[in-house]
C-alpha cells in the first residue's frame, strides 16, 4: 500500500478532536529534520488535504516518520506502531 493511503487511513481513524491536533502538531514541528507546515496550507486541509500537504513537503518516507512521531506525542502508540510496521513492510517489500 502506498505511502499517502496508509497516511490516508491513520488519519481517517482520528475523531475530529484528535485529528485538528495532529494537524496543530504538523504546524508546530515534532522533528528536528523539518520543518513545520505552515498553518494557512492546513487551515481548510481535510484529511486527503492533510496528507497530500505532508507528502508534498516532506516526501513519503519522512512524512510518514512524521506521522509516526506526532501519534506517540498524542498518546496513539499502538496506531504509530501499526503505521510504521505498514511503511517499513511496504518498503522493504516494496508493494
């Protein structure tokens, strides 16, 4: 499965509460390597929005490392596992 739609499916199992505050975490940066989003690029940003947002400034692979790392600072540990054992299986075996 690709990048963008595993990103696509984490993000579609977030309530609306914890989903604005993932995306208030993309805004304010959770990785020393990038940069935070600007907050008028997710202020309108759905989830699709969202994660073609993260895609386009990060690239796949660090936009799902990011994912990963504002899920565990949301207390989500179990689906930050459950996406980066996905990201790694899928591109180890690149499917």
């Amino acid at each position: 499965m690709s990048v963008p739609l595993l990103l696509l499916e984490t993000l579609d199992d977030l309530t609306l509460k914890d989903f604005k505050r993932f995306q208030w975490l993309l805004e304010n940066g959770v990785l020393d390597c990038c940069k935070p989003v600007a907050r008028s690029r997710l202020e309108d940003a759905d989830r699709p929005g969202t994660v073609g947002v993260m895609t386009r400034d990060y690239g796949e692979g660090t936009a799902a490392n990011v994912a990963v790392e504002i899920l565990k600072k949301m207390g989500h540990n179990g689906t930050a596992q459950k996406l980066h054992l996905w990201h790694h299986w899928d591109v180890q075996y690149n499917l």
